[in-house]
C-alpha cells in the first residue's frame, strides 16, 4: 500500500492540512478535541511525517548531531544515553559519529551533518580535532564537551581534571599510601594531560617522588600496567589510574599476581563508569556524572536552537566516591537509596560549576 501523507491524516481527521501540521509540528493554537482527531488519525494510517517536508516548513530537522572520540566503552554509552534521554523528552533525534580522535575524520563528519542537524554536540579532547571543527561550525549551534582549548565565552562543558586528580593523590596521601603510581591517558589527549598535571602538582606538595606509566585510557593499557607493577618487584602501595577502564584492568591484574587490593594496593580511577561500583573491590573514583553531563550538554544545545544566550564555559566538578580498593572497612554494598559514599572533591575551576 501506498504510505498515507498529511492531506490523508487531514481528510480522516476531517480538519485542514494546516490544522494537522500545527498539531504534528507544536506550532500554533490547537484545540484539544483537534489534536485527539489528528493523533488517532496518525495512529489509525500509521503515518510518518516527512523529515525533508518538515523541515522546509519549520527551518527545522527536529535532529541534532553528537560527534565523540569513540563509541566504544561504558564511558560514551552513558553519555550518549543522556543524550538520548534529553532529546526525545523535546522530540528530538540523534545522529551520532565519531572522530577516531583524527581531524579529518572529524571534519568529515561535521560536513555529513551539516543540512541534517540543528546544532551539534562535539566532543573533541583532542587539541587538533576541536581545531579543525572550529572552521566548518560556523552559523551551526555548538556546545563543546571537554574540550579545554574553547574559549571560555562560548557554549562548552569540560571537567575539572586538575582538581579531581589532586584530589585523588590526596586521598591516597591521607590514608597513608607515599608511593603512588600514575596510569595516565595517551600523551596527546587534553584530559588526560590535565590529570596527569594534577597528579603531579599533589605528589610535588605531599613531598613524594612521581612515577608515571603511560597507558591508552582502555583496559588493556591499564592491565599492562598493573603487570609491569606487580612483576618489577618495586614498592608500590597506590595506583591512581587517569580513568576507571585502566584503573579495572590494574585491579584485574593485581589479582591476577596474588596482589591484595587495598591492603598491598590501593587503587583509584576517574569517571565512575557503572561498571566501577560492580566489581569486587568496589573501585574508589572520581565521579563526574557521565549521563547527567551528557543531558545538560543536550538540553543547553536545545536552548541555543531555540535562539537562547548561552553561559558560556562551564565545570563539572567531580567528587570522589569511596569504595572498598582504598578502605576495606567499606562495605563493598550500597547504602540505602542505591548511592555509594560520596566526599565531595575540593578542585580548583573557572567561571560556573555543573
């Protein structure tokens, strides 16, 4: 059968095309007994509104690009589940692509959306890729996710990673712990440069020697670590992993090695990812609310759709969640109301906090 179209939901509904159109689009004044008509109508012809026709009538796609680094791990599901959660609530879709962490490839994406999104999500910490999307932006709404490089008057979120870093080593130092190795990210990565920063800032102003082992922000990096730790024979009583996939992949390796985590060990991630608060230690880190970011990066690119005056930068200031990899008399189940404890972080930010 020929899929029905706006003039057939009008003659079912028995009201004009343009009474449809209010309905479907939330453009105008409606009565309530009309838009039952329309819905009923639209549901009886199974009929999908054109997303080209719609938006030749409203300068709108009701669609809005989400470009990451990655769509692989805990970490960008739940961001893009906030996201998703976000925008259908407005009625909105998501295209969502990644850049590889290449510029090109970033760039090639950003010119595959233009024409088909409202404003795009763009997370690029990666110097040269939010350098190569500043250029092909333009006229487009934009909010930037952890990108340190945009400038602080335009529509962007970033974390804390200095402070919650430090607040990490602080930790370990207050519970005795004086040789703490860092598992950092990959060398070119904003985020991981600024926890790497913050680590070594704390470790400098608690007197203690820096040991750092450069890992890839995956499991695997983090497990090599861990094996390079526990066979070396060196006198290691912390690891501060620069994200919770390495900080689990130098706990699995621990384990692996008869290491006991936390008394021989002690370990902290970054991000609480769901999986941190499921294994066993549970995995002491530092929480940033990866959906809740995901969702106020979408609700604010929907305000500035809609002609809002964005706020500019703001921080997203994590807190530290205590679980059993540094205090084994933590009870490794969750208190009443499902959270775990939580200390908040003392961190050093700019301008407005999330």
């Amino acid at each position: 059968m020929k899929p029905a179209n706006i003039r057939d939901v009008a003659r079912r509904a028995e009201v004009s095309v343009a009474s449809v159109s209010r309905v479907l689009n939330g453009a105008g004044p409606v009565t309530e007994a009309t838009r039952k008509k329309v819905m009923e109508a639209v549901e009886a012809l199974q009929y999908v509104p054109h997303s080209g026709a719609r938006s030749l009538s409203t300068s709108r796609t009701q669609t809005v690009g989400v470009i990451l680094p990655d769509l692989y791990g805990e970490f960008f599901s739940e961001l893009i589940r906030g996201m998703d959660l976000a925008a259908r609530e407005r009625g909105y879709h998501l295209i969502v692509s990644s850049s590889h962490d290449d510029a090109d490839q970033a760039a090639a994406a950003i010119r595959s959306m233009r024409g088909r999104v409202d404003g795009l999500v763009l997370m690029s910490p990666h110097a040269t890729v939010g350098q190569a999307a500043a250029g092909l932006t333009s006229g487009l709404p934009v909010v930037r996710l952890n990108d340190d490089a945009a400038e602080p008057d335009r529509p962007s979120i970033v974390v804390d990673n200095h402070g919650g870093a430090m607040t990490a080593v602080r930790h370990l130092v207050q519970l005795g712990r004086r040789r703490i190795v860092h598992v950092s990210g990959p060398a070119d990565n904003l985020e991981a440069e600024a926890r790497l920063s913050g680590y070594l800032e704390a470790m400098a102003q608690a007197g203690l020697d820096a040991r750092v082992i450069e890992g890839d922000f995956d499991m695997a990096s983090g497990r090599r670590a861990g094996l390079e730790l526990s066979a070396s024979g060196q006198d290691v009583d912390a690891i501060f992993a620069g994200n919770d996939m390495m900080a689990l992949g130098a706990l699995l390796a621990l384990q692996e090695a008869g290491v006991r985590c936390p008394q021989d060990v002690a370990v902290v991630g970054f991000d609480d990812v769901p999986l941190a608060s499921l294994v066993r230690p549970g995995l002491t880190t530092l929480r940033i609310d990866i959906a809740g970011t995901g969702r106020t990066a979408l609700e604010r690119l929907l305000s500035l759709i809609d002609g809002a005056t964005d706020a500019g930068r703001q921080v997203v200031r994590p807190e530290l969640v205590t679980r059993g990899s540094t205090r084994p008399e933590i009870s490794e189940t969750r208190p009443a109301g499902g959270r775990p404890s939580v200390v908040n972080a003392s961190a050093q930010g700019d301008n407005q906090d999330v």
